[in-house]
C-alpha cells in the first residue's frame, strides 16, 4: 500500500519549512511520546499503590507520592527533549536561536522596558519564587523571633502578614527589575489601565483595602469564632481579597473582605477563646425553685466544656404562661465548642429532671368564666319550618 505524497513531503507553514514531515513527526515524535507518558504513567501508578500499602505515617506517604509524581513528570519532560532533538537533527540549534528570537520579539516598548513573550514567561517564577519567599520568612519569624517575644495571637498574626507582604513586595519589584521591566513605566501603564478598569474592578480594589484595614486593626484573626451575617464559623485564612471561613457544619463559605469592614461583625473570642452558654428550661409554678437551682448547677458542673475556676450560675429569668423560665450559664472554655456544650447542657438538664422529678410544663391556657347563665335555646313550634327559606308558603 502506497502511502499519499503529502505525508512524506515536509511540513510548510507560510514562509516557514520544517525538517520533517507528518509522518516523520507521527512515527517519531507522536507515537514514541505516547508510549513514554503510558509507561511513566504505569510506573508512577505501580509506586504509589506501594507506598499506600505501606505502614508509613500519612505524612510521610503524601510526601513520597508528591516525590513520586515530581520525578514522573521530570522523565517525561526529559523524554519529550530527547525526542524533539532527534527528530530536529542537525538543525536543533538552529531552530532553537529561531525560536527564541520569534519569542523575544519585543510586542510592546515604553521607555526602556521592551516586554515579550520570553519576559511574561520570567514574570511567572518571580510571583512563585516571591510567595515562596513570603511563607519562608514568615515561618522563620513565627518560630524564631516570635517565640522569644511574649505577644497576643493578634499581634503575632498582625506581624507575620506584614512580614509575608512587605518580602513578597520586594522581592517582586528586584524580580521585575532583573528581567528588564522598568517599573515607571508600568506606573504609567496601571495608571492608564486604572481609567478604564477602575469601574470594573472597584469591588477588588475595596476588598484589598479592606484586607488591610483587617491586617492592622485586627478586629478578626485566624482562628477566631466569628458571627458574620447568619454565618457561624471560625476563621481559617485571611487573605487580601477575602477571608476563608469554616462553618459548623465543616462548610467553608468565602467572604469578601468589604463585607467584614461594612457591617457588625460578632466575634466570639476576640480578647478571650471563653464565652458563656446560656440554657433556658422552663418549670412548673408548685415547683420549688432553690432546688431547681441545685439540680441544674450539678448538671453544668459534669460539663465536659466548662472552664476550670468558673462555676455556673442560675437565674429566674421569667413567669410565663405555662409555667416559670429559668436561665443556666456556663462558662466554656473554647468559643468554638458552643454548639456541643449547649446540646450537651440540654440534654443533661433533661436526664436530671427526669431523675429529680421536675416537671417541664406543657404548654396550656385556663378559661375562666364569670358569673351568670346562659339563654337555653328556644324550642321549634311543632308543625313549623327549621328555617325561613323566604317562599310563600301554600
């Protein structure tokens, strides 16, 4: 079988003449590359069902398979060069000089600053390598000098964010700089840029600032429980743009940081993680309520919750209808176990009334009437219509 003459005739795009041709690019380049990424893929997958097999600590098993998955993609980035350059030849130089001269063609100039498509490429290792930077130094000041400091989790939160900031700052302006982009020029490009996009991104840029205000005046920090709105959470990260929060039913819910600044904001364990939790239970009017009172303080001393040195504290707190309400505060010792310790009280003021025999009225309404009878009703004369229906009658 013959195969047709286009498959075998080098690849022509405009003025440009490729040394190979589609065949030679599929036979070998397409189907070589693919039986690489099969097998690198097989022995990755054989490597990690090993090592999940293993009895090694779940830590220590992440940290293998992401080893495992990083050597993986290095083979076949080797591969694909090794199969690139034979199939190129003789003219792998010289495709290469061609290509790197088409990439740094400058597509925009200011000034001095020429930007390509070689310079955006440069621009993404400078954001990694300036985030990485960032969490570097702030885990080197949280566990070095921070631990010899005595300060609040505000402050220590509040230094750490400017700490993380003010390197990834730096470390993006040399970064810039380095690969030869001048940056009073992008001054005067952002300003541009800022006219037009200034309406369509007012929302980002109020959130930013609002994530500074947040940083320096720390009403809210990491790990702090908070009532934002009708969401109950605690905080997980705060960012410069919006704030993670992880809800109590294990839902992670993202607020932008302008709705934090805007409106009342309930947190929980701003200066102290201890709050009080308060359960209302109402009693029966022939009830004796001095026992009452020690019925439920015993209960909320068995709080598995309850802070240490702080004893509870019970209160009448109002006659009702049905019958009398009263009020059991306990003091807990983390913001973020309310809801339990609050369930918890219920349920154990329940069991200790039921043991004591203390009765939870029901709901119920007496009537009372006064003095006097009522008419009896008039009897029917016999022969009579029940009701006048308004016909003539014959």
């Amino acid at each position: 079988m013959q195969l047709p003459d286009w498959l075998s005739e080098q690849i022509v795009l405009g003025p440009i003449r490729l040394p190979f041709s589609i065949l030679e690019l599929v036979l070998e380049l397409a189907l070589p590359l693919l039986g690489v990424t099969l097998f690198v893929w097989f022995i990755s997958f054989l490597l990690r069902r090993l090592v999940r097999s293993t009895e090694l600590n779940d830590d220590t098993k992440v940290r293998v398979i992401r080893w495992i998955r990083l050597v993986a993609r290095l083979l076949w980035t080797v591969a694909l060069i090794g199969l690139v350059s034979r199939i190129l030849g003789a003219e792998l130089a010289r495709w290469t000089a061609t290509i790197f001269r088409i990439l740094n063609q400058p597509f925009f100039s200011s000034g001095n600053t020429n930007i390509s498509v070689v310079t955006l490429i440069l621009v993404v290792p400078v954001f990694y390598l300036a985030g990485w930077l960032g969490r570097l130094s702030r885990t080197m000041v949280e566990h070095g000098i921070l631990k010899r400091v005595n300060l609040d989790p505000a402050r220590q939160f509040s230094i750490l964010s400017i700490v993380r900031f003010t390197v990834m700052t730096l470390v993006v302006i040399i970064g810039l700089s380095i690969i030869g982009i001048n940056l009073s020029s992008l001054a005067v490009i952002f300003g541009v840029l800022g006219i037009g996009l200034g309406f369509g991104l007012q929302d980002v840029v109020g959130n930013m600032f609002s994530g500074i205000v947040i940083i320096f005046s720390r009403p809210i920090k990491e790990g702090d429980r908070v009532l934002i709105g009708d969401i109950e959470g605690t905080v997980q990260h705060i960012k410069l743009i919006h704030t993670i929060v992880n809800t109590v039913t294990e839902e992670t819910i993202i607020i932008p940081n302008g709705e934090i600044t805007g409106n009342r904001v309930h947190n929980c364990s701003y200066d102290s993680p201890s709050i009080i939790v308060c359960n209302l239970v109402q009693v029966s009017y022939g009830i004796d309520l001095d026992r009452v009172g020690r019925v439920l303080v015993a209960a909320a001393m068995n709080n598995p919750y309850r802070l240490d040195g702080k004893e509870p504290t019970y209160q009448v707190w109002s006659f009702d209808d049905s019958g009398i309400t009263v009020r059991l505060c306990t003091w807990i010792r983390d913001a973020r176990e309310r809801i339990p310790a609050f369930a918890w009280t219920n349920l154990e003021i329940w069991r200790a009334f039921r043991e004591t025999g203390v009765e939870i009225p029901f709901p119920q309404m007496d009537l009372h009437v006064k003095g006097g009878t009522m008419p009896a009703p008039e009897a029917p004369v016999q022969g009579a219509p029940a009701t006048d229906t308004g016909e003539p009658q014959s």
